[in-house]
C-alpha cells in the first residue's frame, strides 16, 4: 500500500499535470455524492466551472467520506488547503472530519496560508517530495518549509466586506473607505495585515512595485484581480514587471469566484514565488 496521498481543496490551482507525483494527489468535492476527484487542469482565469463559494467549502461529512475513501488505499493522508484567511470554514470543517479518524489513519492537515496558483505550487512541491516515499512527518516538514517561499500581497476597496468577516478591524475600515484610502494588505503567518496605504492608483502601482524589490531570487509572479475594476492598475504592475524584472515569469489571472466573495469585487494583487 502507498504510503501518503495528498488531498487539496478545489480553488487550488494547476496549470498542468506533468510532474512527479501527480498521481498522489486528490482533490475534495464540494459534494457528497462525489467526495474526492483526481486532479484536472484548471483553467486559468479561475476555478473550474466558475464554481460556487458555497460548492468551494466541502461539508465536514464530505470530508469524513473523503477521508474514509483514501484511508482504503493510503496510510497518511496529507491535506492542504487554501488560506484560513479566506476560507475559515473550509479549515474548520477537516479538522472536524479528521478528528473521526484519530487512531485510524494519520491525517495532517495545512494551511497554505495562499490561494489558488499558490496553493497548486504547495502542493505541487509536496507531490515531488512524495513521490520519493520519506515518512509523511518528512513531507510534512518540507512542505512546511516551501511555504515560507510563497507571498501574498493584496489590495481591496471592500474593506467593510473584510470588517464584517472579522478579517479586518472595523474602525480601520471605516476611515479607510471614507479617506478613499486602500491599504495595502499582506497574508503573514496566517493573518491578514495592514502595510502601507495606496493614495491613489498610480501609488498603488508603485507599492506593488517597492514590495516585489524585497525579494532577490524571484520564481514566478502571479497578478490576479477579482473584476476588471483595477484593469488599468493590472497591466501597468504587468508591463512595469516585465519590463524591470525581464528573467521573471509572469502569469495573469482574472475573475476568481472564492477571490471575490472574500475579498470583494474590487481586488487586486499577487502571489510571490521566491526561490
């Protein structure tokens, strides 16, 4: 029997199936006729079949029934998920299934604290370790450690949306939104955080900017926005990369559902992967 299997969520994103332990990995659905899928290709503008939020967030019996599907073939099932922050319920509802199987199976569950292409480039990474079958504390660890090579980096004008959620303090939001200031916010260690305040568009462009000169082994950018709101703001961070940073690659991805109904419909931003 395989050792370990890995099971992700179905915002993450893939742009194509061709490396090492692709076969070990499993996505689960949001329905329970149907707890657990092989991996497809995604296209690129966001999830496949532009599926609900609600469809996003698998229930804690689809996870128990996916769990109990893959414990048949596996002894250790790794999970990995979408960030918390965006999906608190899509994190609570595993913990809850895999507390059912404490005993049984060994199932450890992580928060990839990133969305969509990062969360597919986590997993990507722990397939490869997989695949070479070290103890699944081992994949684990590394997985861990790659984590710590993805960055976040977002800007929202719904940031009452945020307030509401419980992602965002209250008071902030309110004088932001009545300043007409968006402020430019970061996923760290699991949590939403305030950095520096956009004035207007041009200086949000050069906050983008100023944040990626932070990094000095850069691998992949994607920018992605949840409507064509920052449209003007996406191709200027787009052009400005390609022409400063001519040895990085650069993905664009547009109209992502769970984006939009957790960040609001005018968001932009990227996801940073440094090597």
């Amino acid at each position: 029997m395989p050792q370990i299997c890995i099971l992700t969520d179905p915002a993450a994103l893939f742009e194509d199936l061709s490396f090492p332990g692709s076969e070990l990995i499993y996505v689960v659905n949001g329905t329970p006729d149907k707890p657990i899928s092989r991996i497809n290709t995604l296209p690129s503008r966001g999830l496949a079949d532009q599926q609900s939020l609600h469809n996003y967030t698998p229930s804690t019996n689809t996870f128990r029934m996916a769990f109990a599907d893959l414990a048949r073939q596996y002894n250790e099932i790794l999970v990995i998920l979408s960030s918390a922050q965006i999906n608190s319920n899509l994190y609570a509802h595993a913990q809850q299934a895999a507390e059912s199987f404490q005993g049984r199976v060994s199932i450890q569950i992580i928060d990839s604290q990133t969305f969509g292409p990062g969360v597919g480039q986590i997993v990507q990474t722990a397939a490869a370790i997989a695949a070479n079958n070290p103890s699944g504390s081992e994949v684990y660890r590394q997985t861990q450690i790659y984590i710590g090579h993805i960055y976040t980096v977002f800007c929202t004008r719904a940031l009452k949306q945020l307030s509401v959620q419980g992602k965002f303090d209250p008071e902030h939001a309110f004088l932001s939104e009545m300043l007409g200031i968006a402020p430019l916010l970061i996923i760290e260690n699991g949590q939403i955080v305030s950095t520096q305040k956009a004035r207007n568009s041009r200086h949000l462009v050069e906050l983008f900017m100023e944040y990626l000169e932070e990094f000095y082994s850069l691998q992949r950018i994607y920018i992605f926005q949840s409507e064509p709101v920052f449209g003007t703001e996406l191709n200027q961070v787009r052009e400005r990369i390609n022409t400063m940073l001519t040895e990085v690659e650069v993905r664009q991805i547009l109209d992502i559902p769970v984006i939009q109904a957790s960040f609001g419909p005018a968001c932009i931003g990227m996801i940073v992967l440094d090597r």
